[in-house]
C-alpha cells in the first residue's frame, strides 16, 4: 500500500496478521471510544492504569477520539506521552457514532484478547482481573453482565428490558440482556468479527452472531465518572431499531400473514354483502363502515410501507459500501504504521 493514510478495516487479512507480528507480544488491548469525554479522560487513565499494571501483562489502551468538540484530543495525546507505549490513539475525522469508534479501535488492536471499555468508567475496571481469568481458563468470550444496574434511570432499565426482551424474541441470534459491549473476545473471535463486513454496526448482535465458548461475570454499573450520556432517548430508540432491522426480519415477513389474514376476511366480508344486496335489495347508508374500513387499510398500508422503507434504507447504506470510519491522524501507532506503509 502507499504512503497515504489508510483505513484499518480495507486492509488485507495479511496485512492485518503482519501488524500482530510487530505487536511485541502484546497480550490486552482495551479498547475504548472517547465522545466529549475532556472531563472522563484524566479519571480514566488514573483508575484504569494502576488495574492493568497489576496484572502483570504486557497490554495496550486503544482510544479512539470519536469526532469530539472539547478538548478530548489534545488530552488524550498527552496520556500517550505520559503512557508511552501503552496508549495509542486514533483521531477520527468527525463523529461516526459509538460502533463505528469502536470499530476503529478492534481494527487497530493487536493483544491476543480485546475489551470494549466505556470512557465513563460505568464499566469498572476492577472487573477486567476477573475477565482476565476466565479467559484464561479456556473461554473465547467473556461476558460482563450487569447485575446491578441501579445505577441507570427506572425509564432507561424498563425499555433497556422490553428491548431484550423483543429482540430476543424475533431475532435468530440470542443477545444477553445486560451485556453491553464491555466483554473480553479472543483474537480468534476478533478475526471472526472482522469477516463481518456491514456498515450498520450493531455491536451487540454482531458479538452475539459470532457465537464461540461464552463464560459470564457479574458486576455492578457504576455512576458516570463526569460528563453525560451521549446517548438520549431519540439516539436509543434509534439504536434498538437498528439493531432489530439488523437482525431480523420478521418485521417484513409479517405483512404477508397479516395480508393474508384480511383477505380472508375481505372474502367473506364480500360475500356477505353481496348475499344482503342479492336478498335485501340495495342498502345505501354505510359511511361509517366505509371510511373506518378506508383508514384502517391506509394506514396498515403506510406501517408496511414504512416497515419497508427501514430495510431499503438500510440496503441503500450497505450498497453505498462506505468505509464504516476515517481516521485523521493516529498516535503510538507510528512504528506499526511505517512498517506497513514501507
Ligand atoms: N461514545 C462515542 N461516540 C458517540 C457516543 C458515545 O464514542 O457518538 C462513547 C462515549 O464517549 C462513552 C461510550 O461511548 O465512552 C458510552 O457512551 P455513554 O456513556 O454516553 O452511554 P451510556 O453509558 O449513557 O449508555
Ligand atoms: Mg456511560
């Protein structure tokens, strides 16, 4: 490839597998997305980096600065400094989202196991030992499960549920309810996750789909360290609906049931009225029939329309084949970079 800056996830498997070569036997990599973070950034490192220090394994941070407007950047370039060797980081060139972030980061990381970590510190870092252990004893993915979430709003729990709940229902792989992203994956469940080439990054079902060996350790969510959530409720709803068009699609298949359902009944609703007109003569009030049956079936109509639209759209953005992020500059990448630039 050339000397001009390149976007991880268009390079080759080949080209992926020699930077794992130069990682010089990294074993962790965290990986962790940074939105308007400036405040999170200095709690982070200084709770985080004594954790892994006492591990005693060779490991990377990975952070991804996800399009912020604070000084986010400048911060993280200076934890690069003072943690040389062990944070890189990578300045996307405006906000893409969480998934496509941390996209970025698992294509940048080179540890022989990877963790999605929130920059909030809602995923306490005191567990990551814990992930590290039943790694060790053989299991290719390690879930952190929120037992506790107490510390989320009764509102974001309760939808939080239905949304599990629904999908789960009507999806063909199993997502855990209350697993978000912070979970350990083996390198070998990472290169599983790259062969998955969508834009519409919807993490959770992506790791769920993969499959591989599955052990699960509780924690409890923590309050948000400083800042607040990127995530409102239009951005959620927005969230869980791509996750469900994803990976599913019995919102498409219904309608055909459904429309089958009321021609029958359109029959015999036909035939009845043509038996009362044959036997009773011509029955001319009926307005109020008429218009119920009219809205009714326009607007089912416009909610299999719509229900439709969701997928095309979804299509129209596959089909585009965008790269799922930009990177405008890396840092503590340098030597991996120049190697495979050469
Ligand atoms: N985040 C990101 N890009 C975004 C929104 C969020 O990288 O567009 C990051 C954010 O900085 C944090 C993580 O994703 O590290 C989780 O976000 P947040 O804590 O706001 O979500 P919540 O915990 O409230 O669901
Ligand atoms: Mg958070």
């Amino acid at each position: 490839i050339g000397s001009a800056p390149f976007n991880a996830s268009e390079l080759s498997f080949l080209e992926r597998s020699d930077r794992r070569n130069d990682a010089h036997g990294i074993e962790l990599s965290l990986v962790v997305p940074f939105y308007n973070e400036e405040d999170a950034v200095p709690l982070f490192f200084d709770r985080i980096v004594p954790v892994m220090n006492a591990l005693g394994l060779r490991y990377e941070i990975v952070c991804v600065n996800d399009g912020s407007r604070d000084k986010t950047f400048s911060m993280l370039a200076a934890a690069s400094l003072r943690h040389r060797g062990i944070v890189r980081v990578i300045d996307l060139s405006r906000n893409f989202g969480k998934e496509a972030a941390l996209t970025a980061a698992i294509d940048h990381a080179v540890g022989r196991a990877v963790i999605p970590i929130d920059a909030d510190l809602q995923d306490p870092p005191e567990v990551i030992p814990d992930l590290v252990a039943r790694w060790r004893e053989g299991n290719d993915v390690v879930l952190a499960i929120r037992a506790d979430r107490s510390s989320d709003s009764w509102m974001k729990r309760k939808t939080a549920g239905w949304f599990y709940r629904f999908i789960n229902k009507i999806s063909d792989v199993d997502i855990p309810a209350n697993a978000g992203d912070f979970r350990l994956m083996d390198r070998k469940v990472i290169d599983a996750m790259q062969r998955l080439p969508e834009r519409a990054r919807f993490m959770k079902g992506m790791f769920a789909w993969v499959g591989f060996k599955t052990a699960t350790v509780g924690y409890t969510r923590e309050k948000r360290s400083a800042g607040t959530t990127k995530f409102r409720y239009w951005r959620l709803w927005n969230f869980a609906l791509e996750g469900i068009v994803s990976f599913s699609s019995l919102p498409l298949r219904v309608w055909s049931y459904l429309g089958f359902a009321i021609a029958i009944a359109a029959a015999v609703y036909t035939l009845v009225i043509v038996a009362k007109t044959l036997i009773f003569g011509v029955d001319v009030p009926g307005y109020a029939s008429i218009i119920v049956l009219l809205l009714v079936s326009s607007a089912l109509n416009m909610i299999g329309l719509g229900i439709i639209g969701e997928y095309v759209a979804r299509v129209f953005v596959e089909v585009k084949n965008r790269p799922i992020y930009v990177v405008r500059e890396r840092i503590g990448l340098d030597d991996q970079a120049l190697r495979l630039a050469a």
